[in-house]
C-alpha cells in the first residue's frame, strides 16, 4: 500500500513516518513544504496542480494530510493564509485523491466545538468560536461534501518528542521549569493532551480497518492545562510549585478558547481498537525516547 504523507516534518509527520515504516507493507511518501535534504520531496498543498503532479506521479492507496496552519492566535490576522491552508488546500487534496482513487485521511480539531458543552462525540454539532476552528471546519465540510472513502481524525493538544520539530506545551514547560523559571498555566481550559506516538498509531489502524467517517482520538484523560503542566513536572522530576494557576481573561490572546474541548473518544476504541494510555504512561514514554535521544546524540 502506498502512503503519500503532508506535513511530514511536523512533529505528527514524524511519528506517522516512525510508525509506517515499522510495517513491511506500506510504501511511504513524506513531503513538506521544505526540505532539509536533496532527497526530501517538497510540496505546496496550496498550489493545486503541485498536488495533482504529486499524486499522479505517485499514485497513493491513501493521502494522509498532516499539514495544516495552526497558529491559532496568528489565524485571527493571517485569515487568508490559515483559510487557504486548512481549507481551501484540504479541497485540492480531495480532487487529486478522487481523480487518483485514493483514501483521504485529514486530521482536524477540538477546535470545531465552542467548548460550553464538552465531552463531545462525532455527532456533536460543530460551532467554532475561533477563525482557526473555522477554517478547520471548512476542510472538516469539503472532505465530507466531496469524498466518499475518507476518514477524519479530530484530536487536541498534541505533544511528544522528535528532533527539529518546533517546541509544543510538554516540551516548552519542560524548558521553563529546567531554568527555574516560573510558568502561568489556564486552569480553565479542559481537554484531552493527546501524545503525538498514540494519534500516529491510530492512522495505522485507519489504514489497515480501511475505517472511514469521523472519529475522535485524543488522550485518555481530561484535565486543565494547569493540571496537565504540574503532571509534566512531576514526570520529569521538576518542581511544579513554579506552575501558577490562572484564567483565560488574564492573559490577553487575540483567540478566543473552548474552555471544555474534552471528547468521548469510543467510537475510536471500539471500530480501530484503541486503548490510549494514561497522561502519566504517555509522558513517561515521551521522557524515555529524550532520554535516549540524548545518550545518541552524546555518543
């Protein structure tokens, strides 16, 4: 089976390559907007005859799209870049994976829902509160409006571990609290942190189920993200008296927050057969691949 992946240097690219290439019969296509080296496929999924070219010289069994503009702050300004990113391209996908006959496999948001009535299943009626959780929507509509074989993945709060990827929450307190310095964490925003190995998993299982339709897969637990930051201290044996509890409206965000984005997430355990692990089991993992990414790097 091949695979063609978009924002494969990502840190959920990462892992989506890590667990691909563990199974012998996928074939594997990573592509990015850069590349760091002469053999890295460049692709802008902006650009909609780049994506036929691609998908035609190729000729994916499934196009795994890991590419998405997610500064959610920045989207409030860069309307046009986050719209054309997250929507307009997800389009562009959709007609080369129908032209092509392959499965489309888009990862989206938490970010769809307003966040004043989590836990929410598939079936919730989305109502983003945010132009991000817009423009994830409108990708959301236009796989499901022109695509029949696809599957879409909502997940929260991704984190994890791989080098040269940029910093996300784990990784950003993880520094903080290693410099002695004092963080201010929203105790009033809930969801489910969803480590970046597990949700890279669970479009494996998409792929061999063939599963289509919309599933939600994040972390076993939701807590706030002070809870999740004092959780981080004490995996990594930091001091987590230096994370300090505050509000939403203290800090000034040009977005606007769900304040509980939790999902139920047993559609995905009972049709992929997913059992996500503890935020507890999952940062443990995380802080044992640093470990080991260190002893390499020392070697």
């Amino acid at each position: 089976m091949r695979v063609l992946v978009t924002g494969a240097k990502g840190l959920l690219g990462n892992k989506i390559m890590d667990v691909f290439r563990r199974e012998s019969e996928y074939e594997l296509l990573a592509c990015d907007l850069t590349s760091d080296h002469e053999s890295d496929l460049t692709l802008d999924i902006t650009d909609r005859q780049s994506v036929m070219d691609m998908v035609a010289s190729f000729k994916p069994s499934v196009i795994i799209n890991a590419a998405a503009y997610t500064n959610v702050d920045k989207a409030e300004v860069e309307k046009e870049i986050a719209y054309k990113v997250n929507a307009t391209a997800v389009g562009y996908l959709v007609d080369a994976a129908n032209t092509f006959d392959a499965k489309l496999v888009h990862i989206s948001t938490d970010y769809v829902f307003d966040g004043e009535n989590g836990n929410y299943s598939e079936d919730s009626l989305p109502s983003p509160i945010n132009y991000y959780g817009k423009t994830k929507l409108a990708g959301e509509n236009l796989v499901k409006s022109k695509k029949q074989n696809y599957a879409i993945l909502r997940t929260q709060v991704i984190y994890g571990f791989a080098p040269n990827v940029k910093k996300n929450f784990v990784l950003w307190v993880i520094d903080e609290l290693s410099k002695g310095q004092s963080i201010r964490v929203v105790d009033d925003q809930i969801g489910n942190p969803t480590l970046a190995d597990e949700l890279a998993f669970a479009l494996l299982k998409v792929c061999q189920r063939n599963a289509t339709g919309v599933f939600h897969v994040s972390g076993y637990e939701t807590i706030s993200r002070y809870e999740f930051a004092r959780k981080i201290a004490e995996i990594f044996d930091l001091n987590f008296d230096l994370v300090n509890p505050v509000k939403s409206n203290e800090f000034v965000q040009h977005a606007h927050r769900p304040k509980n984005s939790g999902c139920i997430c047993l559609k995905a355990q009972t049709e992929l057969g997913l059992n996500m692990p503890s935020v507890a089991d999952s940062l443990s993992l995380m802080k044992q691949q640093m470990k080991l990414a260190k002893v390499i790097s020392e070697r």
